[in-house]
C-alpha cells in the first residue's frame, strides 16, 4: 500500500448491499432500464452511484472508477480523514485562514492538524507547506481557498506535488472549480489523477450548481484511495433523489453559465465599489470576497444585520480586519452595497 492509510482500515472489508435493480438489468443487457426517479423512492438508492459516477466521467473524461461520491464534499473530506488519521502521531497539513471545516477532522481520530500560515497576498506558502507535508499523512488544499478566494496556479502546483513525498495524499478542494476554471493558469487538476499522481480533486454540487441541501459532492481519486474509501464510508451515503438532481445539474450548462456570469458581474460590481470608497478586497476567485474594513469586523457586520445583510465577520474565520460577502443575486448586491455605504458612512 503506498499510502499512509491506517492499518484497520487496509484490513477492513466492504460491506455488499442487495444487487439495485438497475444494475442488474445492465447486466443482462437489457435496454428498457427505468431510471432512478422520484418513481422509487421507495427502493434504497444505487449504492454504487453507477449513473452519476458514469456521468462526472464523461462530463470531465475521467474513468467513471476513479470517481467516490459523498453526501457532501464535506462527508468525503470527513472520510479521507478516518481513513488517514488514527492516533497522535498522525497529522494533515491545512493552510491558515482555510476552510473551517478541516478544523474537526482530526479530533475524533486523536490526530493533529499542521496549519501553515498563507502569504502576504492570502495565498497558500506552497513552499511551507511541502515542508510540513514530509511529516503528515494527507494534506488539505483548498483551491480557491476559503475564506480568502485566492487560487494556486498550476506551475506552483507541480513545484508543490514534486516535493511532496509520494505516499502523502494532496486533496485538492476544488468546491469552487466552476468559478475559476476559465482563469489563466488555474490548474488542470483531473491530469494529476489521470497520471496516476498523489492526488484527490474534490468537487461538489453545492455551490455553483445552487444544491448545497440535497448534499452531493464528488471526487476523482487513485485507485488505491477509491478502493478504501468505498469501504469506509456508509453504502447508501449518497440518496437517491441527491444522485438524479445531480445527473440533471451536470447536463443544465445554461445555468450554470449564467451562475457563473452573474457571479463574475456581481463580484465586479463590489470590488469596483470597495475602491471607490476606500477599502481593499482580496482578489477571489470563488463566489465571495473579502473586504479589509480595517477595524475589527464584530460591529461593522453586526450592523448590516440589523439592516438585513447577513456577512461573515472575518475574524472567527483567521482574517482579523475583514468581513467575507458572498456575491448574491443583481439586487442582493445592490442591498448589501447600499447598506455598507450607510453603515460606514
Ligand atoms: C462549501 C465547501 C465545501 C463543502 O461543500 P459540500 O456542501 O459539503 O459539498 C468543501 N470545501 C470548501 C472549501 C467549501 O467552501
């Protein structure tokens, strides 16, 4: 095993659920197969995802067999951590601000988390990190990173994979892909797993694609990694109503063109203000920004909720001047900026 996964967890077995009917049938070569639908909800769901994962292959051509599923990108992320992560010489590198959620994984294992501080520019010291990685089991890299927005480019990234060791695992986060992929440089992460390297690209349907409560989220991984997870996780991880809406997601390219747009303008919209009042904004590439309000953020964010305006206050997310927006709909931008003139008038 390559991989610095637990021992328990190399030893452990799947578990084998009932044959769905569906798979069955393709089997035996039948082509009047009914798709899973609202129509059975009554019938536990595909364990194997077979359709969704044969979908997320052909959309970003990828083996449909380096594709796990979860109930969330968080359940996958939460996953990769038991897998991993075992007793107190056991660690995971993570930046520092990054995503909250990576905070917990090491807890219940008895484990410990490696943050490593981002730049002077809110980007990931890829450099710092390859350095802590020598001594941890898995790495956390979220790309774009939240809360900053920032994004790694490719060159960075393979200086970064080269010098990590091999059996340490790099997860690169990409839940915000769709918002960065058209950017010059951001990187073509699929090759990694493609060329068989170190890597899980994890994605997920709840931030562009507008699903972030039917709880799907996917990731491409080396064998040896799909194997295992597919034996950690629970069989019917991911619903059937969660598979179908996300097979009907990836196939509506028009919205989620015109999310993206929306999002460019409204992100646009916000940083151009910023400047014209006064204030910095860190360059995001995700569909949020962060604005360096330069105070404490507690009252200034307190005081757009009492007009309405829900913004997270940077400091319990490691930015100590900075309040996160997240880019809304046209009038939802146009709210939010009309309160932040008042409130800072
Ligand atoms: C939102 C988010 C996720 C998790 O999203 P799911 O809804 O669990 O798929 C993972 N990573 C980052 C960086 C996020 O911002």
């Amino acid at each position: 095993m390559p991989y610095r996964l637990r021992p328990n967890v190399q030893k452990m077995r799947a578990y084998t659920p009932g044959r769905p009917i569906d798979e069955v049938k393709r089997e035996l070569g039948l082509t009047d197969v009914i798709k899973l639908a609202a129509g059975s909800m009554n019938i536990y769901p595909d364990a194997s995802g077979h359709d969704l994962k044969a979908a997320l292959g052909s959309k970003f051509d990828m083996d449909p067999a380096s594709v796990v599923l979860g109930n969330g990108s968080d359940e996958i992320l939460n996953v990769l951590g038991l897998m991993f992560l075992g007793g107190p010489d056991d660690a995971f590198v993570m930046g520092h601000p990054s995503f909250l959620r990576y905070g917990p994984t090491p807890i219940l294992p008895g484990s410990k988390s490696v943050r490593v501080q981002v730049d002077g520019e809110w980007r990931h010291d890829l450099t710092a990190m390859a350095a802590e990685a020598r001594g941890a089991n898995l790495v956390f890299l979220d790309n774009p990173n939240n809360p900053t927005g920032t994004i790694v480019k490719q060159s960075a990234l393979d200086e970064f994979l080269d010098a990590v060791p091999d059996d340490v695992l790099v997860v690169l986060d990409e839940a915000y892909y769709e918002f960065a992929c058209d950017e010059p440089g951001y990187p073509d992460s699929l090759q990694y797993v493609r060329d068989g390297r170190s890597v899980v690209v994890t994605r997920t349907f709840s931030k562009s694609y507008g699903l972030a409560g039917i709880r799907v989220g996917y990731a491409f991984a080396p064998p040896e990694i799909v194997d295992a997870y597919d034996r950690v996780r629970e069989p019917f991880n991911v619903n059937a109503l969660a598979q179908v809406a996300a097979i009907a997601a990836l196939g509506d390219d028009e919205h989620l063109k015109s999310t993206i747009a929306m999002n460019r303008e409204g992100l646009g919209r916000i940083r151009q203000k910023m400047e014209e009042l006064g204030f910095s904004t860190v360059e995001s590439f995700a569909n949020f920004v962060c604005i360096d309000v330069q105070r404490p953020p507690e009252e200034l964010s307190d005081a757009l909720l009492r007009q309405g305006v829900i913004v997270r206050p940077g400091h319990v997310l490691g930015m100590p001047t900075h309040i996160r927006v997240t880019i809304g709909t046209p009038d939802e931008v146009a709210r939010f900026l009309e309160a932040f003139e008042s409130v800072t008038a």
